[in-house]
C-alpha cells in the first residue's frame, strides 16, 4: 500500500476528525477510523489527530506504539502471524520464527521487498493444543513446522502462470475431428 495522496489524505481526514472529535475518549475511535481508511496510521495524519484533540503529538504516537493493532506502516498483501504465547513456545514456535525470518528475509514488524508478506507476532490465538499456531488474513493454522511453513510461503507467492499468447497448435489440434 502506497502512502495516499496528501490531498485525498487530508479530505478524509477531515471527514474523520469531524465523525469522532466529539466522541468521549476520542483518539482510539478515531485512531481506528484512520486505519481503516489507509490501512494504516500515516505519520502525516498525527499532526491534526493531535490538534483535533487537544493532545500533543507524543500522546498520538504513544498510544499508536503502545496498541499493537494499530499500524504506522503500510501491511504487506498478507499478514502472517506466529504465536509467541507459551504454549506455542512449548511445541516449536521459536524454531519456527527463526525460520520463517531467514526464508523471508524480515524481522517482526517488517515486510519483505516485494510486499507480499508482513510478518507480525501475536499471543494466543485460541487454538493452544495444536501448536504452533499461525494466523494468515483470518486463517488460523495448527502443527506449522518449518517444512509446512516454507508450503505456505510457496502458496502466498506462487504467481499463477498465464500465457502471453495462445498455445501453438499442434498437429492433432490442426486436423480436426475425424
């Protein structure tokens, strides 16, 4: 995701200002609002979250690190998430987070050259006993080892093969029915 243009950027920002300023405890509504429209907390929006609501720039960027939710870069096309909780922990995660950061290149909180992929951690996703579990989009998957891993990386990625122009014809397709 691209940063939006600041013109369209500040149209809906006001727009959004406008919407929640008002609320009690405005700045997670608004905070929320912003994400959803650009996929992410654009760093050019804090400025006027900040004068909207009487707060200082520090206070909107301490609440937007402090929330893991919420995102002050755009997300690659999939989120993938591992579970760092203890019970993932017990049964492998850690081996499959180090993996997983060699094959792709990035660290936590990153996302790789070509934007497909970010890669987050997350504690718990409910689903302990099959552990490790990862969350890609809103599929939740148990029993990821490396080996699994590297499939679902390969899924992600694959680009499906199209031809630029039609399969040459070959002498069977040439003759026709008989």
């Amino acid at each position: 995701m691209q940063e939006p243009n600041i013109n369209d950027q500040d149209n809906r920002m006001t727009q959004l200002i406008e919407q929640h300023q008002h609320l009690p405890g405005a700045l997670l509504p608004l905070l929320h609002a912003v994400q959803l429209t650009f996929g992410y907390i654009p760093h050019t929006t804090v400025p006027a979250i900040a004068e909207a609501l009487a707060l200082s720039r520090a206070e909107v960027h301490g609440v937007i690190s402090f929330y893991h939710g919420f995102r002050s870069q755009p997300c690659g096309r999939h989120l993938l998430q591992i579970c760092c909780a203890e019970a993932c922990q017990a049964r492998g995660s850690r081996q499959l987070v180090e993996h997983t950061r060699q094959k792709l290149g990035v660290d936590f909180h990153q996302t790789t050259a070509d934007g497909e992929i970010t890669l987050e951690p997350v504690y718990c996703l409910g689903n302990c006993a099959t552990g490790p579990s990862v969350r890609i989009g809103d599929r939740i998957l148990g029993r990821v080892d490396p080996a699994a891993m590297d499939r679902l990386l390969d899924d992600l990625t694959r680009v499906p093969l199209r031809f630029q122009s039609p399969p040459p014809e070959t002498s069977d397709t040439k003759r026709g029915p008989q």
